[in-house]
C-alpha cells in the first residue's frame, strides 16, 4: 500500500494527523505529490517531515520559494516571500538542507502504469485540472493522451476521479473508494493543509492495488488558524479559508 498526499503548505497540525493516520493503517510508503509549503505557518517543519516521504515531487509553490513566484496572487506571494525568509534564517545547517531537498525535487514520476504530477500530465508544475473541466473535451483529451493507465494529480485541492470518457466523481459520489480498470483515470488525491472542496478535514488517498481509498482527517485547525493570525506576512483570509474548506 501507498499513501499518496499533496498541498500540505505549511500546515504543521494537519500534516502531523495525517502522518499519523498513515501510520495506523501500517503504511510505510509515502509520496508527496508537492507544494510542501507557502500559505502556512510552518515551512521549515513541514520540509523536515517529508524528507522521509519515499518519494516527493516539486509543487508550484515550492518553485516559488526558489525562484521568484510567477501568476500568484498578493496574498499567495507576500505567504512565499515569508516562507522564503522562514528558510533562510535561524537555523543555518538544517535550512541548507532544507534548500537542498526542495532543489532536488522532481517534477514527475513514473512508475509502470502509474505516472505521478503536482499539476497535470501536461504541466506537471503549473497546470490546473478543475471538475468542470471535463466540458472543456479538447484540454482533456491532450492531457490523457499523454498518460499511459493512470495519472495522479493535486494542485486544485479538490480530490475525486476523472475518467477519460469526460467524467468526475467526488469521493462521496464513490463511497470514497475506486477500483482502477481499464479505462484511464486521473485522480486528484485533494489537500493535506488547505482544502477547497467544502470539507474542512484533511484529504489524501490510499493507493491499495487497484483499489483507490480517499481518507479524510481532522485536525487541530484552530491552533493553525492562530498562528497564520498571529503572522502578519500571512493574510488572515488563509486561516479564515482553512474553516470553510475552501
């Protein structure tokens, strides 16, 4: 068993749940699907914990922290431009090797039938695969062209399953469970530290055979909201959004 998480930004309480979760079920294999950090008040936490994720990918956020932010919004920046600082002060040994982890990330894995993105199989950094895409038949029919069986996605922080016959089911539409077949899929494994499908909890998948699990985690949302509040680099807004999912 895999336990496939993505879009943690910073969000110490929630990763620790769901780390915690993952450890109960007795899994051992982790993959971070990026986007470790930015929004949140924990960066440099967040980076310590998924260094031992056995595999981590490069999110768009995470870029931004190295280079400069492109396309974000001022909240979004002024969140990167102090989760920069936060790695860069401090804690000189362990920031370097923090900087080195995120330098080191890939921005795709592929792995037999499964391929393994932040964004799309497209644009694995950047490009967003919302639900009602599946009107838009020409974006969607490019982007499973390029997968082979299966792909999987987070970035929209909205999980669920879209089929290449142009359809999407959220996991309560599937019981929260998806049996992988022949026809190809993305499955976007939703967020672990800021969701924006309407559930406050934290979501991620568990990739058991074929079987797709989708889990939902509470966590200590309040002690995360105080510390975005307490923050004046960070928006209240990204604490406010964490009640509401979304």
């Amino acid at each position: 068993m895999k336990a496939l998480i993505s879009d943690i930004h910073g969000n110490l309480e929630a990763l620790d749940a769901v780390l915690a979760d993952i450890k109960k079920k007795g899994i051992t294999e982790i993959y971070c699907l990026g986007d470790i950090i930015g929004y949140g008040p924990n960066p440099r936490e967040c980076i310590d914990r998924v260094m031992s994720c056995k595999m981590c990918l490069l999110g768009n956020h995470d870029q931004g922290a190295l280079f400069d932010p492109e396309g974000f919004n001022p909240g979004a920046e002024r969140a990167i431009f102090w989760t920069r600082e936060q790695l860069e002060k401090g804690d000189p040994a362990g920031n370097e090797r923090r900087w080195e982890f995120l330098g080191e990330l890939p921005r795709q894995q592929r792995e037999g039938e499964y391929l393994f993105v932040h964004g799309s199989a497209r644009n694995p950094l950047n490009e967003y695969v919302f639900p009602e895409d599946i009107y838009n038949q020409r974006k969607m029919e490019r982007i499973f062209s390029l997968v082979t069986n299966y792909c999987f996605q987070g970035h929209t922080h909205v999980p669920g399953v879209f089929t290449e016959s142009l359809k999407f089911f959220r996991p309560e539409e599937l019981n929260f469970r998806y049996e992988l077949g022949p026809e190809k899929v993305l499955v976007n494994v939703g967020s672990v530290g800021q969701p924006r499908n309407g559930d406050w909890r934290s979501s991620y998948v568990v990739l058991d055979g074929k079987n797709i699990l989708f889990q939902r985690v509470e966590y200590d949302i309040e002690t995360t909201v105080r510390k975005i509040y307490d923050i004046p680099d960070l928006d209240n807004f990204l604490g406010d959004r964490l009640r509401d999912g979304r």
